[in-house]
C-alpha cells in the first residue's frame, strides 16, 4: 500500500535477478508506485484500496505498463496467467 521507495528497491532486486516481467495485483493505492514498478515489463490490475484508478490507468499508459483493471488475462512464454487482486468475486 503506496510504499513507492519498497517496491523500487524490490523490483530492482527482481530485474537484477533476472526477472523478465512484473505482475503487481493490486492495492498500488497511487500512480508513484506504478513508476516504481517501471523497470520491468509490468501487468497491474486494482485493487480494493486504489481509489484513482484513472490515475493508475494514465501513469500505466506514461511507464509502458499494462493496466488489466479489476483483473485481466496474460500470456508470456505460451503461459496463461490470470491475474486479479482476489477481493471482488466477480473477476
């Protein structure tokens, strides 16, 4: 919940790593924390604490992240990967 210097350092760790990708599920609470996640190809969706999910969509659209809203589908390496934050039943 909007800890924009701890998810900077933790991705960077992740990219450092290796990792290839970023699947933030939820409660990013701000758009900071989207640009924190930017190093890395990252998929978000929201969660029940984001109350500006225009704010998270646009920073999305600004650091090339992919903004899946209250849940979304991907595919990586012929993977399907369902992603939601898990607090609304319906997606």
């Amino acid at each position: 919940h909007d800890q924009v210097a701890r998810t900077a350092e933790a991705v960077g760790r992740l990219a450092d790593a290796g990792a290839g990708v970023l699947f933030h599920c939820g409660d990013l609470t701000g758009p900071a924390v989207v640009e924190a996640c930017s190093r890395l190809p990252t998929y978000l969706v929201l969660g029940n604490n984001d109350r500006n999910p225009r704010a998270i969509r646009d920073a999305c659209r600004r650091y090339g992240a992919t903004f899946l809203g209250a849940g979304g589908l991907v595919t990586v390496d012929d993977v399907l990967i369902g992603v939601t934050h898990g607090h609304d039943r319906k997606t």
